[in-house]
C-alpha cells in the first residue's frame, strides 16, 4: 500500500504507516504520539491514517477489540469524506480483521469493497492487491475446485517485481499444491512467499509462512527439519509481539515435539497457544490449536485437561463463526477418552454423534478416525454381534479412506480388520487382508521416498535461488543500475528454471524406476514362490470380473451357451498323503513333488483356466465355459493323470501318489443363480474334497 493518498505526508504518518507490519509496537508509539501533540492541527487524512496505524498495529499485537475500535472511527470518518485510498486500507485492515475472527461473510465483503475502492481511486497495485488476497481466502476456504479459477490470474504475479504481490501469488500456489498433495510444490511456494514476505517487511506472513514450511516437513516425517525452522520462528514471534502468528507456530511446534515423545513440553506450547488464540473462538487456527493440545493431552493421559479441551471444541458449535467441522474432532477425542477408560457406552455416545453428523460437517479424515475408533471400541465388548459390527466399520472406513485416495491410510486399517476377521475364525479373508495390507504399506513407503527426495531437492534448489536472487538485488542495489540487476535476475532465474528442470527429469527417471520396482512387487505378491502358480490374492483379483461374466446370461434369461466364456467350475484338489512324502524323504523332495504336481495340472488345463496354489499340497483349478455336466470327467481325467504317473525324487528314485478331488459349478443352481456367490461355490468345493478324503481318498467328489 502507498504510504497516504496525498503527495506530501507528515514525516511521523509516513514513518508510522512504513512501520506498521514491521514493528507494529514502533508504528503504534508513534501514532498515538501523533495525534495526540499539540500545536498545528492534523488534517482530515493523516488523522485517518494514523488511526489505521493503530488499527493493524493492534490487529499484529493480538488486540482485536481495540483494533476493531480504531476501524470503526476512521471508517465513520471516511464515510464523510472522499478518500477513496485510504478507504480501501482501512477495508482492507477490517478484511484482515475478519479473517482473524473466523467472520468469513464480513472478510470477503469488506475486501471486495476494497477492491472496488482502490480501482475507483485508479490505484493498479492496489487492486492487484486485494485481488491476489481474494484468491488466497478462496483458496484457504475452499480446497478444492479453485485452481481453474484463479490460476491464470494469480500465477503471472509469481515473478512480479513487487515483493508483496510475489508472497500472495506464492502462498496462493502454496495452497494449492497442499491442497493436491504436492508436498515438493508446496514447500517451494512456501519458502519463497516467506523469502518475499520477509522482504517487504509483512514479519507476521513470513511468520506464518515458517509455521506452513514446519507442518510440511512434519508430513514427510523430516522432524529435525521441522524443529529447525519452527524454535527460530517462536523465538522471532515472542520478539516481534505477534500473538497470532505465535499461536500458529506454537501448537505446529507441539505438534512436532509430541511425535518425538517429548509430550510434557508440547503440553505447555499447546496451552500457550489456546490462551493466545482464546480472543478469536472463531479463527480455524484457534480450532486446530485445540486439536493439538487434546492429542497431546490424551498421549499424557491427563484425562481431566483432555476433557476440558474436547468440551471447549463442542463449545464452539454454539459460535456462528466457528468452522461447521469443529465438533467432529472433538466427539472423537471423548470416544476415546472414554474407552481407554473403560466406559464404552460414553465412548459410542460420542462415535454415533460423528457417524450420524452431516457429513458436510464432518472431515473424512475424523469420520475415518471414528469408525476406526468404533470397531476397536466393539471388539473389546467379546460378543459375535460386536465383532462384525466391528468388521463393518472396518470395511466401511477403508472404503471412505479408498475415496479419499493415496495408500498413507489403508495399512493400518487393513492390519486392523484382518486382525478382527481372524479372531472370528475367518483365516482366509484374515490372510487376504493382511496380504493388502503388505502391498499398500510397500506402496506407501515409496510413495513417501519418492516424495522425500521430491522435498529435499526442492528445498536446496528454492533456496539457492532465493539466495542467489538476493545476491543479484543487493549488487543491483549497490550499482544503482535498475535495469542491470532485472536482466541478472532473470539470467539467474533462468538458470534455476533449467536446473530444476534437470532435477525434475531425474525425478521422474526415479518415479519411472520405483514404478517398475513397485510393479515387480506386486507381481511377487501375487505368484507362489516355488510353483510359480498364482496365489489367492490373484484370484480375488480377477474373480468378481469372471463371476459377473458367468451371470449375465442367467440375468438376460438365456442361461450357458456352450463355448461361452459363461459357467465357472472350482475344482479343489490336494495330494494325497502328501505329509508322508517330506516325513520319509524330506521337505526338499516334498517342495520337488508339488512342482511337478503342479506342472501335471498345468499341462491338463487350457490356455483360458486358471490354476491357483490354495495353500500346502492344496491347488485349486478355475475352469470358463465349461458345462456342468462336462466337469465331473474333467475331475476324473485329472485323477487319473496324477496316478498314472510317478513323481520323480532324483536318480532312480520314483513316488506314486494320489490326489483326491472336491468340484463344484458357478452359479451352483442353475434355477436360482444368486442364491450362492463365487465364495460359497469355492467353500462348497472345498467340503467336497473333505467328503473325498474321508470316503477314502483317490477320488472326486462332486
């Protein structure tokens, strides 16, 4: 902003309105000073001006009544007098105010006003101003959908020879590339909005700006990192006498020092943070203060200050200004004070207020929490009722954690339900999960690595431009040649432009190599080492796909043609008195007669089958388009093949085995195809190779 909307200011309004962002206690000094001197009379516009001063003086300070005051006397003022420049400050200064209240209605009306007042008054940066923080509220407010909207207007700014338009067009970015799990993109917006806040002296941007890049850092897990822009930023902001950037870096500090155990400290950082924000109930920032400060109260098991920080959160649905999903955490936080206390009726009380909450008003990542939190609360009632209402909030939370995307979320939740399935005595699906959750925690440790390295070359790459660019300003500056130090700017911006193009293509020969890395992975999970058969987790892969094929003739009323890939068969077979095998020669002989078991199957089934390892001496054979009336002399032709001919131990060594054979057809009744589903079909094969074995093996029951 100009310094006043006149050509000749009072030196004390000049230096005042200079300071204000800087030293807000210097520019307040200086202000009162100012109005209240004897002598000549102040005219109607510095007087106007100075109790701006006062007002974003006392806005910095964590005044917010008194900031509010000093507003509404020069905006009575302005409303008698034609200054449309210092109108839009002083609209301006109450958007800010807005903001700092949660009062999101008031904040964009107040800065649309603004907007309007500054183009009237012919003022370009001004407007471009007050354009660029519409774009940031817009984007802070709504996290999705608003790149297309404003990207083409903001990020021209980006290289804008104004210091303050740069740290709006960046932060802007910055919340983006957040908002889109940019992690490496929003780090470097980060950096340079607090490199040109720092320039142009907005101490409380930059302030904030340290509290994004430290929350970035403790996303990737960099918690040295962390720690080491946050302390100099508490430190800064105790000094600079900013309240609300203070809070910002305090609880984002807690939150740090609680992931490295040092949970006591945190404590005090979080209460310190409450208290600053206690005067704005209904700033985001006072919300998530509060979130930290419960989490590190429920790690202390300090029940009592849990609960009174949990009942301050459900407090704030009575404030209009407070964000709509504040209660959500809260509810969560009771549930689980209340389990750890032994108290699960409490503990549902407060889980059901989330689940039956409008979810507009609950954050999918607290809903996710809540269901999780449910089925951990049911298991521990011990009644089969609890135990699947439990498997159901756990289904239901990886469902909501699959729509929210990315694999950070599903490891834990997977573990979880597999642990729950398996106390059911339900060891296949138990095994299946467990095995999901494998590939998921695979998936999501190079994904972070990927990102980690993305962070770390960003971050060296932004700062070396920040700092050369800096070097170029200085030595412009020095050689009082305007034009020489934009055309080394740019030389150097270029350069970094190509380096971090270089560096990008790197990373992505890097994404390329983890990708083929992850690929093989995958292919491993899904093959059975030593018979290089596929596993189950390949069946449920592929067998939703083939049994909606085999029921979609039943569906259209014309049953199975023969020759369509229509009908499934399973056939379950397992060697006979295989244990005997590694009992008399070995496991090594047993392993050699499994994979030329294997191979024989292999060798008797078609190109479109498909032949499975089910577990042990245990293969199970999927047959498409098969009569049913056909698979019975299959299985028996299967039988024979395996008698007929002996396994080969080594030189001279030969074993005659068996097999024992349970199939069935999918749909299992033709006249009611969804009365029993693939599964069942499976199980249903399953208990007939069982009848098999106890009628005497060396036979197919089916």
């Amino acid at each position: 902003m100009a310094a006043a909307d006149h050509e000749a200011p009072l030196s004390p309004v000049l230096r005042a309105w200079c300071l204000r962002n800087s030293q807000p206690r210097a520019a307040q000094a200086l202000a009162q000073a100012a109005l209240s001197q004897a002598g000549d009379p102040i005219d109607a516009a510095d007087r106007i001006r100075l109790e701006l001063v006062l007002a974003e003086a006392a806005l910095h300070l964590g005044q917010p009544d008194e900031a509010r005051r000093w507003l509404d006397i020069s905006l009575q003022a302005l409303h008698r007098s034609s200054l449309p420049l210092c109108h839009a400050d002083a609209l301006w200064i109450e958007a800010n105010w807005a903001h700092d209240q949660g009062d999101r209605v008031l904040r964009t009306v107040a800065l649309r006003g603004a907007i309007e007042m500054a183009r009237s008054a012919r003022d370009p940066q001004r407007e471009r101003l007050g354009q660029l923080l519409l774009a940031v509220f817009d984007a802070a407010e709504r996290r999705e959908g608003f790149a297309s909207q404003w990207d083409a207007q903001v990020r021209p700014n980006l290289d804008a020879p104004e210091a303050s338009e740069r740290c709006l067009a960046h932060f802007y970015c910055f919340l983006a590339a957040d908002a889109q799990g940019d992690a490496a993109g929003a780090l470097s917006h980060a950096l340079q909005s607090r490199a040109a806040a720092q320039e142009c002296g907005m101490t409380r941007r930059a302030l904030m700006d340290a509290a994004n890049i430290g929350a970035i850092y403790d996303d990737l897990g960099e918690l040295g990192a962390a720690l080491e822009i946050l302390e100099p930023a508490v430190r800064e902001a105790r000094a600079h006498g900013a309240p609300y950037p203070l809070a910002t870096c305090l609880y984002t500090l807690a939150a740090v020092l609680l992931k490295q155990g040092r949970a006591a400290l945190a404590l005090a950082m979080g209460r310190e943070a409450v208290a600053l924000l206690s005067h704005c109930p209904g700033s985001p920032h006072y919300v998530s203060a509060l979130q930290v400060l419960g989490a590190v109260a429920l790690r202390l098991e300090d029940w009592p200050a849990a609960q009174e920080v949990f009942d301050t959160s459900l407090s704030l649905r009575r404030n209009p200004l407070a964000p709509p999903t504040a209660h959500g955490h809260a509810h969560v936080g009771l549930a689980r004070l209340h389990h750890r206390n032994g108290r699960p009726a409490q503990a549902q009380h407060h889980l059901m207020c989330v689940l039956e909450s409008d979810p507009r008003q609950v954050e999918p990542a607290t809903r996710i929490e809540a269901l999780t939190l449910q089925a951990e609360v049911l298991a521990a009632q011990e009644h089969p009722q609890a135990d699947a209402e439990a498997v159901r909030c756990l289904e239901q939370a990886l469902a909501e954690q699959g729509r929210l995307g990315g694999a950070g979320g599903r490891p834990p939740l997977l573990e979880a339900l597999s642990a729950q399935l398996a106390r059911q005595g339900r060891t296949g699906e138990a095994l299946a999960r467990l095995q999901e959750a494998l590939a998921a925690r695979q998936e999501e440790q190079a994904r972070s690595a990927s990102r980690h390295a993305q962070a770390l070359e960003v971050r060296l790459r932004t700062e070396q431009a920040l700092a050369e660019a800096q070097t170029h300003r200085l030595a412009a500056q020095a050689q009082q040649a305007r034009a020489e130090e934009l055309d080394r700017l740019n030389q150097a911006l270029r350069r970094t432009l190509d380096e971090l193009h270089d560096t990008q293509q790197r990373l992505l020969e890097r994404n390329e190599a983890l990708e083929r890395a992850n690929a093989e992975i995958r292919e491993l999970s899904l093959t059975d080492p030593l018979t290089g058969l596929r596993n189950r987790r390949y069946l449920t892969e592929v067998i939703e796909a083939l049994a909606a094929q085999a029921l979609r003739p039943y569906r259209a009323g014309t049953g199975p043609v023969r020759g369509h890939p229509g009908d499934l068969a399973f056939l379950m077979v397992d060697m006979d008195h295989f244990k005997a095998v590694n009992d008399a020669h070995g496991h090594s002989a047993g392993d050699a007669v499994l994979v030329q078991f294997a191979q024989r199957l292999r060798t008797l089934t078609r190109q479109q089958d498909f032949l499975f390892r089910w577990g042990g001496e245990e293969f199970l054979i999927l047959l498409r388009g098969i009569p049913r009336e056909e698979v019975p002399l299959i299985a028996e032709r299967l039988r024979h093949a395996v008698a007929e001919q002996p396994f080969h131990l080594g030189p001279g060594q030969a074993l005659s085995r068996t097999a024992s054979i349970g199939h069935a057809s999918f749909p299992v009744d033709p006249d009611a195809p969804l009365a029993l589903n693939w599964q069942q079909a499976i199980d249903l094969a399953d208990s007939r190779l069982f009848e098999a074995k106890r009628l005497g093996r060396n036979r197919c029951v089916g």
